[in-house]
C-alpha cells in the first residue's frame, strides 16, 4: 500500500495524509498509551479476596461441581443439616 501511494496512486486524500501522519515514533507511543490503559483498567478490575475469600470460592466451585455430577447419575445433593448452637 505505501509503494502505491508514493508511486503517485490517486486515493483518498485524507487516507494518503493519515497514512503518511503515522511515523514509527506514533506507533511506539500508541503501544505505550494502549498498554498503560490496559493496566489501569486491570487494576480497577482486580480486587484480591484474600486467602479466606479465595477457599471459599473454591469450595463453592467444587461443591457446583459435585452438584452437577450428581445431576448427571441421578441424585439430588441436599445440605447436611447442622445442630443449632445454643
């Protein structure tokens, strides 16, 4: 594309100005803007649970998990009933 437009190749005009707008020096900068709002968008997107958080996390994967299981054999898991504390 760039050798036809040098070779005199009547495009756009604004296409031909923007295509030779963009140096090597852009396209670094452009790098470096898109990958420091990258970040900034994971760190407002990221919240740590802890440890506490992520085991319990964990165990609602892993009881999802044998819920579905069970579905698929035929059984229904039920909570085991707990005494109440008095």
């Amino acid at each position: 594309m760039a050798a036809r437009l040098r070779r005199g190749h009547r495009g756009d005009d604004f296409t031909r100005a923007e295509f030779f707008r963009i140096t090597s020096a852009d396209l670094v900068a452009v790098d470096g803007i898109s990958a420091s709002m990258a970040m900034a968008i994971l760190e407002v997107a990221y919240h740590d649970i802890g440890a506490q958080g992520y085991e319990a996390a964990q165990r609602e994967r892993e009881l999802a998990a044998l819920r579905r299981k069970a579905a698929k054999l035929g059984f229904e898991l039920t909570p085991k009933a707990t005494p109440s504390q008095g």
